[in-house]
C-alpha cells in the first residue's frame, strides 16, 4: 500500500497567530501577537506624533492625498491579499481598495476651520474644531480595509492619531495597507496593532486613548462601552443590523430581481446593512421566492481569486457554524429551501445561497443577524402589518422599500425606524451622507461632515467686543 502523504501545517513562530484562507482552510500568513507592554510603548508613541500632526491642516491634506495614491497604486498587492484571507472575489477586493483611496481623498477635502458663533455687543465668540488625541479604530472582518480607512481618514483628517487593530481573521491586508500608508505620513500618525483578544479590550481600556471608534457586533459593542465607561473616552459604535426590505404589491419583480439578490447576498451575505429579512405581499410571493431561488441556484460559488466565482467562502468557521445552525434551526421549524440550505462539501467554508420560505416570524433567522448567504422571504397580507414586523426589532441599520409608485414607497420608507431608507435599492451609500444606526445598531455617527466632527472636539473663544481688531 503506497504510503499516506501527511500534509503539515505550517509551523508558527512564537509571538504570531496564523492566518486561515477562507477557500482552503489553509494558512496564508501569520500576524504578530502584540505584547501587553508594546501597547503603551505604541499608544505614547501615538501621543507624541499627535502634537505635531494637529498643528498643520494643509499639510496633513498633502499627505492624506499622498497616502490615497499610494493606495491606489498598491492595489494590486493590497487586493488578492485581502481575498485569501476575506475570501470576498477579487473584483470586490479591488473595488474595497478603490474605496479605501476614496474616504482618504473625501476627508482631506473637508474643511474644519474655525466659525463666528455670536456677534453681539459686548462679546464675540468664535467655534474652533480641536482634534481629540490619540484615536482606537476596532475593525470587522467582513470590509476590513474600507471600514478601517472609515474610521482612520476622518480621525487622520481632524487631527488625531490612530491605533488601528483589525479583526485577527483578517490581519494581513490592513498591516499591508498600514505598510504603505507609512510611506506617507509621518511616523507613528497610524499604527497598526494585531492580536488575538483580549488585545482590542486592552485597547478599548487604555488611558492614552481619547476616541474609541468601534465598527463590529452589538455584543461586543456593549463591551466596548462598558469599558470605555472606565476613561469616559469618546465612544462612537457601528454596530449590527437586521435590514428589512418591504416588497410593494405593484413591484417590478423582474425589474428589480438581481438588485435585491445581490443587496441580500454581497460579499457573501456579510454585510451589516445587506437585505436580512424580506416581506412580500403574499400574491406576488411564489413569484418572487422563485426570481430569487433561480438567481441562488445560478450563482457561481467558488474561491474569491477564480475569476468566474461571484460568491465567495463565508470567512470562517464559527460564521460558518453559526449561519448553518440557524439554518437548520428554521428547516427544523417548517421552513423550506427554495435554494440551498446546507454546507457545500470540500475545504473552504463554503455555503449554498439560500432562499427560505414557510418560515416561522419567530425563527431566528428572522429575528436575529444571520450575516451569511441565506435569505427568509416572509409572506404578508396587509402592508400595516408588514411595516410593524419591520420595525418590531432592536436593530435599527437600514431598511428598503421597492414598488413602482416611487411616492407610496418613499411614504412607507418614511415609517421605517432605522438610520437609513432605500427606495428600490439597498446599502448604497454615499461619502457625504450622515451613516448613524437607530436603536441597538449604533451610538453616534460615521460619514460625511458628522464622520469629521465625531473626531472633533468644540473649543470656544469668547472675547469683549471692544477688543476685536
Ligand atoms: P466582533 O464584534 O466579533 O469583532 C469586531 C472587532 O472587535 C474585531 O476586531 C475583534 O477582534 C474586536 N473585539 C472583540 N472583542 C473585543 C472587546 N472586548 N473589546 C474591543 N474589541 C473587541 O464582530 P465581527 O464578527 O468581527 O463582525 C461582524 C459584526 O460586525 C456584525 O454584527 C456586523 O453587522 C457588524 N458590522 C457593522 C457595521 C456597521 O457599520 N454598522 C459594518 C460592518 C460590520
């Protein structure tokens, strides 16, 4: 009998946690583990880089404008990293970094400067914007370079400092992005950090941290400000959602079909606002369950750097595990797969886009985030009704209404309790808009000008009016 080839796992040096490929299950690298002590050593650093980064807005506009070119011509290194170790399809990798370079252009463009506040006799007083210190930016794995620049090119752009730790499942391509940002700026103006927890808790806690801007799921949301109570550093939390979409009864389904597909299953249903739950009037429902159920059936699924895959791996076991569970859970309960259902089989952490009827309103798949490829389409005769199942959550991220009387959708949008409404599509986002969850999905705001501002701290200077030149 020919002898069994062993293959070993690569072995990894001390001080350094491996890194999985999503697709294989295999290691793609390793990241450093940092110590307890290396993390004051670099929050002090981050300190005394602050005092000459906040001095001069113009010159950190260069810089920040330097720093997206050299992303945008990084790219080609930046993005099939982050598809072996997100799994996400290089298209998408490649447009997450073409957004990376963006947020760094937007925010070097916003203008912070000072503003007359009260001109009457006998004061005058004036609004300065005053950056706050050294910043903490916690990141997911799901948009790991998008959502770090996200919080970094704001807190950079107001003036502050950045420790920036991503998700330990997806280290590589942030200390990538962190290499050639480094480049650009001036020492130690963004560091970034990598480590298994407890590392981001350690972070969160540290006293020479004054801003806290976190993006991941509400349990560890609630950690985080419950740590951040300890040095009433500023918290700012992006946290999870459950978006409902609302189907009208003159909906275009063929229309609209592949739109909503892909708003319920980018980047492998990983999305915090991605399409999680969708009410259909119960006449249009087969029609609709089965527009959808084609498109799941039709995708390609495969690993990220296959050009034909449309649809990634799931980023890693326990996702995988828990949007299986939930899955059974419902198929348990009477729910039916109209699509998918299960696991795919081989390596990789790989799962069939899944659409879901007859499922209970109960079942977790509806009331809780699944974030992974599987969508319940729920059934409903009056659209009051439909409306309340919307709202009867504690999530509050986005939500969406399509039909073809845009005035009627924009109607019920408005009723939606949420912080952002689409009408006919979903998760599009704009740089300038305001992006703030309602309810448990958030605390405080990210985006546009407020995006800046919640880096910023007001400073008023009143003076006698006879004074005034
Ligand atoms: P997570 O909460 O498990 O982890 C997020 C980050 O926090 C990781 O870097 C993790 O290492 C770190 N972390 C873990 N424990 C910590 C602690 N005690 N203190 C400080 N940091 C800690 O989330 P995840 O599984 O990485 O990401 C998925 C979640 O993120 C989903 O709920 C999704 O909806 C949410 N999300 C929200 C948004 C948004 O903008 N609202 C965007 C993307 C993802």
């Amino acid at each position: 009998m020919p002898a069994r080839r062993v293959r070993r796992a690569p072995t990894v040096r001390a001080g350094r946690f491996p890194v999985a490929d999503p697709a294989t299950g295999e290691v793609v690298g390793t990241a450093p583990e940092l110590r307890p002590g290396e993390l004051d050593a670099v929050v002090d650093r981050a300190r005394a880089a602050w005092y000459g980064w906040r001095t001069d807005a113009a010159a950190r506009t260069t810089a920040l404008c330097a720093a997206a070119d050299a992303v945008e011509a990084a790219g080609t290194d930046l993005a099939p990293l982050l598809t072996r170790e997100q799994g996400k399809p290089l298209a998408e990798s490649r447009a997450e970094v073409a957004r990376t370079a963006a947020r760094l252009r937007y925010f070097a463009a916003l203008d912070h400067g000072p503003r007359p506040l009260v001109d009457e006799r006998p004061v005058r007083s004036e609004l300065r914007w005053r950056p706050l210190g050294p910043v903490a930016a916690i990141v997911p794995w799901n948009f790991p370079l998008q959502l770090a620049a996200a919080k970094f090119a704001p807190a950079l752009a107001a003036g502050n400092t950045v420790v920036l730790k991503p998700s330990p499942y997806t280290p590589l391509s942030t200390l990538l992005l962190g290499s050639v940002l480094s480049a650009a700026l001036p020492a130690d103006v963004l560091t970034v950090v990598t480590g298994r927890e407890p590392l981001g808790a350690r972070l969160v806690a540290h006293p020479g941290i004054r801003h806290v801007t976190f993006t991941g799921s509400i349990p560890t949301g609630r950690a985080v400000a419950r740590a951040a109570a300890d040095t009433l550093a500023r918290v700012t939390l992006e946290l999870g959602g459950n978006d409902a979409a609302i189907l009208l009864e003159d909906v275009d389904v063929d229309g609209i079909a592949d739109r909503l597909f892909w708003a319920a299953f980018r980047n492998c249903g990983q999305v915090c606002m991605a399409v999680k739950r969708l009410y259909v009037p119960a006449r249009r429902h087969p029609e609709v369950v089965e527009a959808l159920a084609q498109r799941a059936r039709d995708t390609v699924v495969g690993p990220g750097l296959d050009p034909a895959t449309r649809l990634g791996p799931l980023n890693n076991a326990p996702q995988l595990a828990r949007v299986a569970h939930r899955t059974r859970q419902a198929l348990a309960a009477g729910a039916r797969a109209a699509a998918g259902g299960r696991r795919l089989p081989g390596p990789g952490y790989f799962f069939a886009p899944t659409i879901l009827t007859d499922v209970p309103a109960h079942s977790p798949i509806v009331t809780e985030e699944q974030f992974g490829p599987v969508l319940p389409v729920l059934p409903y005769t009056r659209l009051d009704d439909a409306v309340e199942a919307a709202n009867d959550t504690g999530f509050g991220l986005g939500g969406s209404v399509w039909g073809t009387d845009l005035d009627r959708a924009e109607e019920v949008a408005d009723r939606l309790d949420c912080g952002t409404a689409w009408i006919n599509h979903h998760a599009e986002l704009s740089l300038a808009q305001p992006f703030a969850g309602t309810k448990e999905s958030g605390v405080g705001v990210a985006g546009g000008p407020w995006g800046l501002y919640g880096n910023l701290q007001p400073f008023v200077v009143h003076r006698p009016e006879e004074t005034c030149p």
